[in-house]
C-alpha cells in the first residue's frame, strides 16, 4: 500500500506538497508573506516620495512640517480602513507611525 501518495509497487513514497497535511495553512502564510512584502515596498515607495517632497519644500523655502495635512491623512486613512472593516484605532496607530516615518525622511532628505 503507498498511502495513497501515487507511489507504485516499488517506489518510495512522495512527499505531501507543502501544505497538504496542514489544511493550507503553509499556502496561506506563504500568501501572507507575499503581502506583507508588498506592504513593505509600498512603505518604501511612500517614504521616497515624502523625501522628494521634503526637498521640493526647502527649495521652495515651505515650512516642512505640515500638522494639518498629517491629520488629514489620517482622518483619509480611518475612513478608508472604516469601508475595508477595519479597526479605527489599529488604522490610526499604524498611519501615525507611517506617517512618522516620513515626516522624519522629509526633515533627513537635505
């Protein structure tokens, strides 16, 4: 008998594909890896720009912070999350700090 893995008389036995024995959730952590790399390179992205904006600011002699937009960022940020289900204070915490970060890559891009 190969237990059912589509060995015949003779051959070993193949190994479960990953994932096979644990429901999908190897798959699905792979999936979430995938995303979370995508997070990450949109986080990059975001943190590009906000230097490119930084330095257009001190070329145009701008204040570079901006406490008005930053909240208006948020508010954006909450109500998007609010249409997708998600938790307002998570989606406030997590664009707080994004929003930190780049504040910090526009007042270092000079």
């Amino acid at each position: 008998m190969n237990g059912g893995r589509g060995a015949g008389a003779g051959e070993r036995p193949r190994p479960d594909p990953p994932g096979a024995t644990d429901g999908g959730v190897t798959e699905l952590r792979e999936r979430i890896g995938a995303v979370d790399r995508e997070i990450l390179d949109a986080v990059a992205r975001r943190l590009e720009l906000a230097r490119r904006i930084g330095a257009r600011k001190r070329d145009a002699a701008s204040a570079t912070l901006d406490p008005e937009r930053e909240a208006a960022v948020i508010r954006r940020a909450v109500e998007t999350g609010r249409e997708l289900g998600l938790p307002a204070e998570a989606v406030r915490e997590l664009f707080w700090t994004l929003v930190g970060l780049c504040r910090s890559a526009q007042l270092d891009s000079g």
